[in-house]
C-alpha cells in the first residue's frame, strides 16, 4: 500500500492543472485509511481545497479524514464548507455526512435535522436525479435514531 500511495502522490504532482492534480484525491484518501493513517491525506485535501474553491468534493473528503481522526469539531467545519457548494443528489450525500458528525459529536437532534433536511431536499430533486433508494436508507436510518 505504500507503493500504491507514493504512485498516487508522484501521478497527483504530474498534474499539470489543479483539476488534474485532484482527480486522485478520493483514491489518496480511501490509501490513507487502508495505512490506517487519514491524516497524511489532511496537507493534500486542503491544498486541493485552495486550489478549487468552489468544488465540495476536498472538503467533503476533508471531513471524511478529520471524523476518521475523531476531530470533530474540524469535520463539522469542512462539511459545512461542502455543504455550501454542494448541489444535486451530492448534496444528500454532504448531509449524510453532516448527520454522521453530528452523531460522533453525540448531537442527535443535530443529527435528525441533517437526515430530516436530506431526505426533503432528495424530494426537491428533478425525477431524473431521485433514487428511491436512498432516500429509503436515509429514511430508515432517521427511524431507528427516532427509536433508540
């Protein structure tokens, strides 16, 4: 895996655009987690943060790394840096996400409105951009937190 993550930097450095050089940057992350060490993506997510500041994608996978670090207060803080640029059926995803954080944060009120939040905005969407199916995940998720 160290042989994978040293390919993936040296390919990400040939980038020769900052859309280039972040296409790796879901691959990046999903290698430092497979090391069990989410923090050596963190430098690389936030140089692609500021080199894209209207893509949600880096901080969203910004707050993959610091909720897998347990730095909660700093995932919160990239999701809603995401949220904010986030739209369509990624939007449902970054709220997902902010659910996730919230319940790490042991704010489940928080958590429900994020799911609440999500699931009518997936009812906003255009028919082509709806999946019923997650929508169905996200709703059973909400009950059982409604439940336990």
């Amino acid at each position: 895996m160290e042989e994978a993550w040293a390919f993936l930097l040296a390919e990400r450095a040939a980038g020769k655009t900052p859309d280039a050089r972040t296409m790796l940057d879901s691959w990046i992350v999903g290698a430092a987690m497979d090391l069990h060490d989410p923090g050596r993506a963190v430098p690389i997510l936030k140089e692609s943060e500021k080199a894209l500041p209207g893509d949600y994608n880096p901080p969203y996978r910004l707050a993959i790394l610091y909720l897998e670090l347990k730095r909660n207060d700093e995932a919160l803080s990239a999701n809603g840096r995401a949220l904010a640029r986030a739209y369509g059926p990624r939007k449902i995803r970054v709220l997902t996400q902010r659910a996730s954080i919230l319940e790490a944060k042991g704010d489940a009120a928080g958590a429900r409105r994020a799911l609440e939040e999500a699931i009518a905005y997936a009812g906003t969407l255009p028919k082509a951009q709806q999946n019923p199916r997650t929508v169905q995940r996200l709703e059973a998720r909400l009950k059982k937190m409604q439940d336990g």
